[in-house]
C-alpha cells in the first residue's frame, strides 16, 4: 500500500488538474455562446443561397455555363475541404469528422479516383491529411475564436481555380455541423459541381431575367455561393468545438472529483492503519515490561 505520503501528492496532483478542467470549462461555456449566435446568424443566409444555387443548377441557361455548373460523367480527381478545430481536448470531435473523411478517401479510391488534393482549414485537419498521404494543396491555420472570410478565401481559392482549370472534377466539404449542445454531426457535402438533387432542388424548375448579363450575374452568385458555404461550415464547426470541449471538461472534472474521493477514502485507510500498528506497538511494549 502507498504511503499517506504519496497519496497526498498524488490528492494534490488531481486537484491541480480539476482547477485546470474546471477553468477551460467556463471558457468554453462563455465562447459556446458567441459562437453559436454567430452561427446561427450565419444559417439564414447560407440556407437562401444554397437553395438558389441548387435552382440555378436546373434552370435554362443557353447564353452562358458557368464551369461550376457542368458536370463530370467520370470523377477522377476530387479535391476535398477538411475543417477541424486549431485545438485538441473537444472529445472525439475531429476524430468523428477524420472518420467520415477516411471512410470517403476509400470510398473514391475504390471508384477509381487517381488523385486526391487537400485544403485543410484547422491544425487538427492538416496533421492527419499528413499522416495518411493526401496531398495538401493548401491550409488555413490559427483562426481564432471568430472565424474571418478572409483568410479562408486565399487557401480555398486554389482548389476552385483547379476546378475551373479541369485540374479537379468534384470538391467535397467535410465539417461537424452544430445539432445542439450535446450532439454534433460529422458532414461530408459536394460543394463542386452544383447537383440539384443533393442540394434539395424541388421538382419544378425556375428560370432567371439575369441583368446586365447572365456571365456577370451567374459568376458573381457562384463565388458569394461557395464563400457562403465554407464560411458557414467553419463557423459551425466552431460552435461545435466550444460544445464539445465545455462537455469534455466537465466529465473531466467530475472525474478527477471522484478520482479525489477515492484517493482521501485511501489515505484514511492508510492513516488509520498507521495509527493502529503504532498502538499495537506501544501497548505490546508495555506488556513485555
């Protein structure tokens, strides 16, 4: 048995890290509210855009095909969007998205995707992309607690270019979307090539008066389209981040609580041990005089 000793070092060590945990739980549970109210007010705007593009993808445009609206009969070059978090300690946050990330990269290998490009927005992201030998053409790092458009545009901007060159066929987003504060869902979307069906086109299609031109109007509604989207999953991907990590740390901490509860239950044990062997000891003295 571990001396009383110890065990009060080992009592301190845990209450160390429960002030620890117990502080990065209140940080998180201030930033959780920012970040979901930006969120949300981000949605409204990302959701009429969304449906409006997937229209668009349907209508009758003879003037002018904007090269984001043509669609590849065979897919063999796919770049793909990972968003995860700067930080670790959020539970199995990323380790969810990285999930549904790897399961596609077997999936498109499988199909017979010879080429795979990578723009990782997040530290977390980046790493594993390294790790398993996807090509990163790009990354976005050290975004902070408010997610700003423009350093997401540069990174992103070189998988569209690639699109628009035929250098990629498909562009796919993977992202944790914000259910509620106890639930978050790994997402994995195809940004590029607009699919209608995908994005909840309804059956009837809709035709456009486009002015001055279709060229101008259908180019600049595809960019604030895809900026639009990107921008809105790493804002969701940050409010679910401050979630997860406020959950994870208050298990954490009623953990080390408990942790400290059994090792005082053993310390008295022990102390209590001790007590007695000495009492044992001196009246057992007292009898041999």
């Amino acid at each position: 048995m571990a001396s009383g000793k110890e065990i009060r070092t080992k009592i301190k060590s845990v209450q160390n890290t429960r002030k620890i945990t117990k502080a990065m739980e209140m940080v998180a549970a201030s930033k959780m509210r920012k970040a979901q109210d930006r969120m949300r007010a981000a949605r409204p705007y990302a959701e009429k855009i969304r449906r409006l593009a997937a229209h668009l993808s349907q209508a009758n445009v003879t003037e002018y095909k904007h090269p984001f609206l043509i669609q590849k009969e065979q897919i063999e070059r796919v770049g793909v969007i990972l968003v995860t978090t700067d930080k670790g300690l959020c539970g199995g946050l990323n380790t969810n998205v990285q999930r549904v990330a790897i399961n596609a990269l077997k999936a498109w290998e499988d199909a017979g995707v010879t080429e795979i490009r990578a723009c990782c927005i997040g530290n977390k992201g980046l790493g594993f992309m390294q790790r398993v030998g996807v090509q990163v053409a790009s990354h976005a790092v050290q975004l902070g607690d408010t997610p700003a458009l423009e350093k997401l545009i540069g990174p992103v901007k070189l998988l569209l270019d690639a699109f628009q060159r035929g250098a990629i066929d498909a562009i796919y987003i993977a992202y944790t979307r914000f259910i509620n504060t106890m639930k978050q869902e790994p997402m994995l979307e195809q940004l590029l090539p607009l699919n209608g069906d995908k994005l909840g086109t309804p059956d009837s299609s809709w035709d456009y008066l486009y002015e001055p031109d279709p060229q101008v109007v259908i180019d600049e509604m595809l960019v604030r389209y895809v900026e639009a989207l990107v921008y809105q999953a790493v804002a969701e991907n940050m409010a679910s981040e401050q979630s997860a990590r406020m959950v994870a740390m208050k298990a954490a901490s009623d953990n080390a609580k408990n942790v400290i509860g059994e090792l005082q239950l053993v310390y008295n044990k022990t102390r209590q041990a001790a007590i007695t062997k000495e009492l044992t000891e001196i009246v057992g003295g007292a009898a041999a005089v």
